[in-house]
C-alpha cells in the first residue's frame, strides 16, 4: 500500500478527488462472493486423481486504485466494515481512497497503517461569507425574497461573525412565522450567495423511534443525521420544520449549536463556521420559549420574524410568478390582471404561485377539448 486517503464530504467534491479508473468497494466485494460460491469436482481414483486433491492457495485481488463511496457502507453486509482489515488482506491495494469512513473503519485503518506514514485525511473545504457575500446579500435579498426588507439586516448582523472569523461555532438562527411567507425560500438564497448545494431536513417527516435511530445513529447501512451532516455540499444547513421536533430531543443539538461538533456512534462531523438556519411557524418569541425552552432558545444566534405578506407583496409576487411560470405568454393579460388582484385574497406565496399553475393549466386545457 502505497496511499491512503480518507476524505470527508460531499460526493461531488469527493468524485473531483479521485482517479479516473478505479475499481469499488461492491463490485470487489461482489467478485469475492462469487468466487467464494465457486465449488471444484474432483472424482478420486480416476487416472490421474488418485489421491485427493490438495487445496490451492487463492493469489491475491491486484487493485490499483480501490475506492469506497459513502453510500457502499449501506449496499455492503455490515462484517465487511467491521473486519476491513480482514476484507482488505484478500486484496492487492496500491492506493485506497475512502469517503467517510465511519469511526471503527478509521480506528482500523490507523490501527494497521498509522505508523507507515502513508494516510492523508483531507476535509472538504466549504466556501466562506466574504465581504462580497456580504453587499451581494444586500443588493440581491429583496428581489429574491418578497415583502420581508427587516429580516435582510437581521440576518446581515446575524452572519457577519462569521465573515470576521470572531467566532468558529456555527451561526444558528431560528426563522419564525407563518408558512409560505419566504423564510425557506431565504434559506436557498444564502446557500446560492455563499455557494454549494443546501442540506434540507424536514423534521416533521420523522416519527418518534425512527427520530431517535437517525439523531442518535444506529447500523452503517442505516441513515442517520451525522451521516448526512459529514456529505453536505455546503456550509447552510437547514433544519425545516424544527418546531416539530419532540422536546426530549433537543439536548442532541446543545454541542451541535455550542461548538459546531455533532457525534453519534458511528460519525464525528465538524461543522464550525456554518450556518445553521432552524424554520418553525410560531407566532412569537413567547410562544418559542414556552414550547422549546429556554436551554435551546439561548443558544439561537438570531431569531427573526417574517412578517405575513402585505397586499403590495402578493401582488408582486403573483407579477414575479406570472412572468416565470407563463414564459409561453399563454396566460391572457385581462386573466393576469385578474389574478394579480386576487393574490391579494391568498395567504402566501405558496397559494399564490398554486392560483396561477391551476390557471394556466385550465386554459391550456380548455384549448385541448376545443
């Protein structure tokens, strides 16, 4: 063994790492089961097979370059991950390039090779809010986010720790309000301005025991918060839907939010200088402390309010949507004006943007059965 790399990221950027020609994980592990199933004949006492045959030493797998991805871990019977060392004898390896690897394949991998010099571990480095980000958020917020002109300076302020290296620890803020009104819609536009692919989680697609088994991590092949953390493709996390979360399991986000480190079983994942953004439709700061509590509410950054869309907004936004949804000009314009003035009747942009979807549909329809 030559090399060994152990990255810790995306795919993406973990794909823009490696050779070219390689051979995997699976596809080794699958040629070793075959040829494990493969059975020999040999009828003794036969001219030639008097005496029974001895066994014939297997010669080693020559691999060049052998890579494992993140998701192989899941696709792989969990024994291959817990004796890597025992898999890997099988194996010829030149260089060894791993994604992710869970803590006991890393202990492993140092265990046997720590002391030949030959392992790299390489973090994924994220992009950082700049004093560009900084005046391109000002200048672009308010045409990207409708009827929200307070939150940009709160989220300036919010941010700009960062940007001045005061702090390490991730920012964390908490956006409240009702739904609809821009607050994930904020969230992809920071990712947008600072770079990368957003990891969304939706807390309330989660039950109580299936909550704890992805916090708390379980079997490799099992997904988990940790796991998803450690392949993000940014630096803005956002976690949808946090007022959905039950209570009790708050406190696994107490270091997250302190320090910027989160651990379970498997994965410790490093997440300083990131910007953690929580969505929840409270009404009030009163009403967030009373539900969450003030051990969580003390350590949100910032906690900002989106106001409910004025009328002036819904109709730039119904104008905004028409325009990008009706590029074929199907829309007749007496309809839009029409629907431009029922916006104002709608809650949110959700509504808004739905309103003119059905509309257009119905006119291309009513074309169709003329």
């Amino acid at each position: 063994m030559k090399k060994i790399v152990m990255f810790f990221g995306s795919d993406r950027a973990f794909v823009e790492r490696i050779p070219k020609t390689y051979r995997n994980l699976s596809d080794i592990a699958m040629q070793m089961d075959d040829e494990n199933k493969q059975m020999q004949l040999v009828l003794v006492g036969l001219p030639g097979n008097e005496n029974a045959p001895s066994k014939t030493k297997k010669s080693k797998i020559k691999v060049n370059n052998f890579i494992i991805f993140a998701d192989e871990y899941s696709s792989v019977n969990e024994h291959v991950i817990i004796n890597f060392l025992s898999f890997i004898s099988k194996l010829s390896i030149t260089n060894m390039y791993i994604q992710n690897p869970p803590i006991h394949l890393q202990e492993q991998i140092k265990r046997a090779f720590g002391d030949l010099n030959i392992i790299e571990e390489i973090p994924q480095k994220y992009n950082m809010v700049t004093e560009k980000t900084i005046r391109s958020i000002n200048i672009e917020f308010d045409k990207r986010v409708i009827g929200q002109q307070a939150v940009k300076e709160q989220i300036l302020k919010a941010i700009f720790p960062i940007m001045k290296n005061v702090q390490c620890k991730p920012i964390v803020l908490l956006f409240y309000g009702n739904s609809g009104i821009g607050k994930t819609e904020t969230a992809q536009f920071l990712t947008e301005q600072i770079g990368g692919k957003i990891l969304r989680k939706q807390f309330s697609m989660y039950q109580n025991n299936e909550f704890a088994n992805y916090l708390f991590g379980g079997k490799y092949n099992e997904k988990s918060f940790a796991k998803d953390l450690i392949a993000r493709d940014s630096n803005v996390i956002l976690l949808d839907e946090f007022d959905k979360a039950y209570s009790v399991f708050h406190s696994a986000f107490y270091q997250l939010f302190d320090e910027g480190i989160y651990e379970d079983q498997n994965y410790r994942v490093d997440v300083r200088h990131a910007i953690i953004i929580c969505t929840s439709n409270y009404k009030s700061k009163d009403e967030i402390k009373e539900k969450l509590g003030d051990p969580i509410f003390n350590r949100f950054d910032g906690v900002i309010k989106f106001e409910d869309l004025s009328q002036e907004a819904k109709k730039i936004i119904a104008t905004k949507e028409l325009k990008e949804l009706d590029e074929e000009k199907i829309i007749p314009e007496n309809v839009k004006k029409i629907l431009v003035e029922q916006s104002t009747k709608l809650e949110n942009a959700r509504e808004i943007r739905r309103l003119i979807k059905d509309t257009k549909s119905l006119i291309e329809i009513r074309e169709i059965c003329k």
